[in-house]
C-alpha cells in the first residue's frame, strides 16, 4: 500500500526540481559528445546500409559517450530519484506523515516516486538519442552480425550486433522491439539502482551521499571478480556486470551472451531482494 498524495508529490517535486535539471543537461551532454566522438574519431566507419542505430547510445560503440553512459546512468537516475525519503526526512515532514499514515506506508511511496524519477533519469539519454538520430537518419536497415570468414573482407566489414550479443536474436527479430526492449531494461536498471540509495538513505548521515551509493557500488562490482581473481573460476563471471551486458555490440568471447542474459537475471532479482533486506534492517534496528 503506498500514499497516492505522497507520491504525486514527490513525483512533481522530482520533475521540477534543479536536480532533475541537472539529468537533463547531463543527458544532452552524453548525447552531444557521442555525435562529437563518432564524427571526429582518427577512423572513418566502414561503408554500411543506413541505420540511425549506428549513432545511438548503447547501441553503437564507436562513439566514447555510450562507455560514459555506461558508468553514469545509475548517478543520472540517483541525482533524479534517490532522494526521495531522505528530503523527507531532512525536512522534518517524515513525522508528520508517519503520525498520518505509517513509516512503512511512507517508505514504499518513496521507494516507487524514487523508482519512477530514476527509471526516467537513467534512460533519458538513450531516448533523447534515439529521437535525434531517428530523426536525423529516418532508416533502419538490418545488418547482418555474422562476422566474414575471409580477414580482408572482415577488416572493412561493418557489424552493429554481433551474433555472440545476447541482443542480436530480438534485432534480428524485430529492430523497433529491440529499441523498446533495451530502453525498458535501462529504465528497469536505473529504477533498481534508486531504489538502493532510496533504501540505504536511513542509514546516511550526510546530505546526498545516498546519491553517490549506486555508482560505487555498480563500480565495486565491476572491479570486484579482477580483485579477488573470480576469473580463474569462470571466465565470463565479469559479464555478469551491468556494464559488460549493456555494451550491446556483443564483441565477446563466445558464450558470452549466456552469462550476460544471467547478469540480467541477477539483476532483476538480486536488486529487489537487497532493497527488501536494507527496508527490513532499517525497521528492526536504526529506529530503534
């Protein structure tokens, strides 16, 4: 059960807030260097049938602000709507609304405001790139992802998706649904990572730090299996990261594309499940 009153609120706080004004210059930014990479890069693409998705974020790798956006997009989606209980308790206004309501009641409304605000904080850039280079290049030609066996023609062969992507079966399939696809898993992505700094904010005592908590922590796990040698176990544990199965182009070793479709696994279903031990600690201990 959650607050409706509440969550408009928030929701319309969020969205005209500076912060949110801030994503949305940041987004720009990605966009605007991603064009500027692609068009003053030391190489020249090789000649391909026209796509705008050779130019979008994600989706095209030849330009630097799809790595940027990799890193970023959980600090885009924290800055939007990681906050959300942590100003209401900063306010002063969580006691009020406790003596209305619960604390719990006021959690879950913060938890879905937060998660709503980062999903459209983290997957804006990729929207706003999709529309401009839509409409700038209006075509959608299919290229093949099957690399050519003869090395010179490989050399000037131009590929968007591997077939090792874990990707390239719903491109093939459908181009438009894998647009749609990719943007709802980057919303979804984003919306987890705010729920975690919504969860852990109890537990800050300094103002916006709960900002910074998803980035660190997507950094430390993509660090993580070369600190501790998890690569001698498995040799595609560190595509598992949300950073490795969001670089679409599938450029792996083979078999790649299963431990990517894991991480997503993972993700999805780890993400909720920390979430929900942070809100169970946060009940039976810091309050008390």
């Amino acid at each position: 059960m959650i607050n409706a009153m509440l969550l408009q609120a928030q929701l319309r706080r969020g969205l005209f807030s500076i912060r949110f004004a801030i994503v949305v210059v940041l987004s720009l930014f990605l966009v605007g260097f991603q064009w500027w990479t692609i068009r003053h890069a030391g190489y020249r693409l090789p000649y391909h049938q026209p796509t705008f998705l050779d130019e979008t974020l994600l989706f095209s790798s030849y330009g630097s602000g799809t790595t940027l956006y990799q890193f970023l997009f959980p600090f885009l989606a924290a800055l939007a709507g990681g906050s959300t209980l942590a100003v209401e308790r900063r306010s002063g206004r969580l006691t009020f609304l406790q003596a209305r309501s619960s604390y719990g009641v006021v959690e879950r409304t913060s938890l879905c405001s937060g998660f709503l605000l980062g999903a459209l904080g983290g997957v804006l850039p990729y929207v706003i790139d999709v529309l401009l280079a839509a409409g700038g290049n209006p075509h959608l030609s299919f290229i093949d992802g099957v690399e050519s066996s003869d090395v010179d023609i490989a050399s000037f062969q131009f590929i968007l998706i591997s077939t090792n992507g874990w990707v390239y079966p719903i491109y093939r399939f459908n181009q438009v649904l894998c647009i749609v696809v990719v943007g709802l898993l980057m919303a979804a992505l984003s919306g987890l990572f705010v729920c975690l700094a919504v969860a852990i904010s109890p537990f800050v005592r300094h103002r916006n730090v709960e900002v910074l908590v998803p980035v660190a922590f997507l950094l430390l796990w993509w660090m993580l299996p070369g600190i501790i040698q998890l690569s001698s176990i498995s040799s595609h544990v560190e595509e598992l990261n949300p950073i490795l199965y969001l670089q679409l182009d599938g450029f792996e070793t083979p078999g790649a594309n299963i431990a990517n479709l894991i991480g997503i696994a993972m993700t999805l279903v780890g993400f909720p499940a920390i979430v929900a031990v942070l809100c169970w600690l946060q009940r039976r201990f810091h309050d008390r």
